[in-house]
C-alpha cells in the first residue's frame, strides 16, 4: 500500500474511478452479481461485491464463495510445481509413470509428457467425454424441455458414463478419435488432459490433489475460504456460497444451486474461491512465489517463465496460465492469466509481468457474463491508464489473404454439439456461418483471421488460426483455443 499522501491519492482516485467504471458496467450488461479484490505491493487496494447471490435478493459479499472453473487448472499446476521444487515430480516426466496404461491412440506411452498435459498439447483434439460426464452426474431437477432434449441425446452418444479416470485413460487409447498429431506438436485446449493432471498429482504426492492444494497453495498463502470440492457440498459449511444464475426470456433471472458435477475433473475447475483469496493467488505468482519476501510457492516461477514464449500480438498457454499482451496507454505489457466458465460461473483472474504485484480477480455468478473488460479495466487503471483501455491480441487487420479459397471448408471437433465451422468464400471474402448469420473474417497475417463480431468489445472476438497440409490446403483450424479439423 502506498504510504505517502501524494501516492495515497493517486491510489484513491484510481479506485474511484474502477468503482464507477464497475458500477455503469454491471448495470449496462445487468449482471447479477459480481465480486472484485485488487493486490498491489504485497497489499489488498480495492474489494467489493456488487449486485446479489440469489434470486431472493441477498445482497452480494466479499466473502462471497464462487466456483472458479477453469481457473482452477493454475492452482492445480501451481500444486504440482511445489512437488517438482521437492524432488517429488517433474513437469517433463512421462505422464504413464503416473498413471499407468495411459497413452495418446497410436502413440508410444512415453511421449505423452506431464508438461504436453499441463499445455493442452497432448496432440488428443477436443472430445466429448467431459459432456458425458457433466450429462450423467449433475443434477437437473428443473431442466426446460428443450434441455432434457439435449441431455437424451448426449446420453444417446456417449459410449461412458466418464465416471472415473480409467474412463479416460480408456478413451484416450482406444476412443473414437484421431491425434491431431505427436504430442507437442498442437496446442488444442482439453479439460480431459487437467482430470488426467490431477490424477499424476494424486500419485506423485501419494495423498489426494485435494490435501496437496490445502498444504502447499491455500494454507501456506492464507486462503481460508478456497476448497477443491465437486458439488459445493463442503464449500457451502464455510458459508456465504452463491447461488448459480440462469437468465430467462425476458431477461429477468433465476438461480439454483445445481453445480455442475464431473468426477474425474476435480483440478480441471472444481475449486471454489473468492475473489480476495484469488487475488492473493495470483499476487504470490507475480512475485514468484515470495510473499513478503518469504517464499510459499515454490517453483511458482516456472508456471509462466523464459520456456514460454512472448511473441507480439500472441498469446502463450503456459502452465494453467496464459499469457496475453496487453496494450494500455500506448504502452505494451503482458498479463497473465486464466478464465473460467460453468453453469453460474464466469470467472477472470491474474496478473501484470514484471508489476509491483499488480494482481486481481473478478468473479460472476453468471455463465455467460461478459466479465473479461471488468478485469482489462481493472489492468489498465492500476498502470495509471483509462479504465476502457482494451486488450490486443492479434495484428490490426489491413490485407487480404492471396489465395482466400484455400481455408474454405467444414471443420469439426468433438467436444459439444453441432459445434461444426463452416468457412466460406462469398464475393472474395472469407465468412464464418453460423446459426446467427455470418461473420466476416479478418486477415491478419500468416495464417490468422479475426472474426468480427459488430456489437462486441473487440478483444471478445474469435481468433482463427488455420494449419495447411502439404498441397496448401487447410487441415484444421484452431478458433479461440480449440482445434477444428477439416472434413469437407
């Protein structure tokens, strides 16, 4: 905390001006409920909560508990950081040392690393077998009609319940699918491999993932209200656990507390947190590991460092993190982070490279919640920029591909349905067609495309990014952080 008055000021003026920057937000988007902690210097700067946490109006809280989801997969990585620093395990052993019979199909069983898991680089293209899961073992006691539909027809598919690990393992040797190639070799993002992870924790530490996060991530770093825990059934006794909101057609909306449920997944995003303990998370990441100078993270550095590369206007997945650059100001940066999202949640966290511990996380209990330009204002305030600076992460389109035919095709991937993209060559111009219409695609240079999305802060656009085969036609195309493979 800064401790001069000039400083003190400074400081407050930001605040003040995150504050109604927040305020209007939430209101435009109406979202229902929302909490924010702020860290820098090794000190909480700003927490609030804004909005309620169930349907009857109960006012939001700081302490408020919120499923984080895919945030959980850096605390999980984080976990088996602490192992390596001990000797325990190494981010570069061979996945089947801990996991036995574990394979890629057709692939050696030592070429799958824990580090190709870690970064979604398995070389295993999106699947189905975390909907399954989700299909078979959260309850839905007031599903629409239109819901039952699509949980009978996923039901109808699956080949697994995807109770257990082993159904994972089996899948990942034997299942209905193609490698997209060696591991290492792409980068497509897979819950399967995180359920995989958590497991390799499981026996590197020889006690469950949910003992090692509790002695080496949230008790060394004080997080008294952070517990890995599938249903909230244990989350809820620490109380203050929000409910999860659904918005309903006339945009009003409801909530319940039918958490999503996927056994195998626990490190994959079943951690529920709040937005103070979070942030402390990602201040101790920022740091290293060191909080107050004392190390509680050890081998917290090598979740995001020099083996990961930061190349302009690129995003790198590290360990459970991601690095963006982020423009703010006219200045460069890097900011590195995770998301998450399930059913009522909608979470953002982490933190500035290389800042005096400038971290922060924004929670929602909204699924859909756009919350990403909550914790981009938030980023740009604490620089000493306007709160509306935006991210950047692709070059400013301004040429045309030379030959556009080449990445026009139907491409597939397995993890939801009817999830194909269907790219199209209409009057020169690459277009992506979905139910909602067509959305014109950018070039950007290389092989990457922009889809512009009218109406959408710029930097919630997909990014695409298409792989060519050998006579120069595109193969796959990975759009967001999943890769789509060409089948017409």
């Amino acid at each position: 905390m800064p401790q001069t008055g000039a400083l003190s000021d400074t400081l407050s003026k930001k605040i003040k001006g995150l504050q109604q920057f927040f305020i209007d937000y939430i209101e435009k988007e109406k979202l229902p409920g929302v909490t924010v902690a702020v860290r820098q210097g090794g000190e909480l700067v700003w927490e609030q909560a804004f909005g309620v946490r169930d349907d009857r109006g109960t006012p939001m809280t700081t302490d408020t508990i919120f499923g984080i989801a895919s945030m959980s997969k850096g605390v999980t990585c984080a976990a088996l950081a602490a192992l390596e620093a001990e000797g325990r395990a190494s981010f570069m052993d061979p996945a089947v040392k801990y996991i036995p019979g574990l394979r890629v199909k057709n692939m050696p069983p030592e070429s799958l690393l824990l580090h190709h898991l870690a970064t979604h680089s398995s070389g295993v293209p999106p699947l189905p077998l975390l909907a399954w899961s989700l299909t078979f073992h959260t309850p839905e006691p007031d599903a629409t009609p239109e819901r039952v539909e699509t949980l009978d027809k996923r039901r109808q598919e699956a080949t697994s319940k995807v109770a257990t690990l082993q159904d994972i393992v089996d899948y990942f040797r034997d299942g209905d699918y193609q490698p997209l190639g060696l591991p290492g070799m792409y980068n497509s993002y897979s819950n399967d491999s995180f359920a995989l992870l958590s497991a390799a924790v499981d026996r590197a530490a020889g006690k469950p993932l949910e003992d090692v996060l509790s002695e080496k991530v949230f008790g060394p770093l004080g997080m008294t209200r952070s517990i890995l825990d599938l249903d909230a059934t244990e989350a809820a006794k620490l109380g203050t656990l929000t409910e999860l909101f659904n918005k309903k057609d006339d945009g009003g909306f409801t909530s319940d507390t039918a958490w999503d449920v996927a056994p195998p997944y626990r490190g994959a995003g079943w951690i529920k947190s709040t937005a103070g303990d979070m942030a402390r998370f990602y201040e101790a990441l920022c740091y290293g590991g060191k909080v107050g100078g004392r190390e509680v993270l050890p081998g917290a550095g090598t979740l995001y460092g020099a083996k990961f590369p930061e190349l302009p206007y690129d995003t790198s997945y590290c360990y459970g993190l991601m690095k963006h650059p982020f423009r703010a100001g006219g200045k460069d940066y890097r900011i590195v982070e995770h998301a998450g999202g399930l059913h009522g949640v909608a979470t953002k966290g982490g933190f500035v490279k290389g800042s005096d511990g400038i971290s922060a996380a924004v929670l929602c209990n909204w699924e859909d919640a756009p919350i990403s330009p909550l914790l981009a204002a938030v980023f740009s305030a604490m620089l000493g920029y306007s709160p509306d600076s935006s991210y950047y992460f692709w070059p400013e389109p301004d040429s045309a591909p030379v030959e556009p035919g080449v990445y026009a095709g139907r491409y597939h991937q397995d993890e939801r349905f009817a999830d194909d993209a269907v790219i199209e060559l209409r009057d020169g111009q690459l277009v992506s067609v979905c139910e909602a219409g067509a959305k014109r695609l950018l070039f950007c240079g290389t092989t990457k495309f922009a889809a512009e999305e009218p109406g959408k802060i710029r930097d919630r656009w997909d990014l695409y990014q298409f792989f060519m085969d050998e006579s120069g036609a595109a193969k796959r195309v990975r759009i967001g952080s999943r890769i789509y493979t060409r089948v017409g």
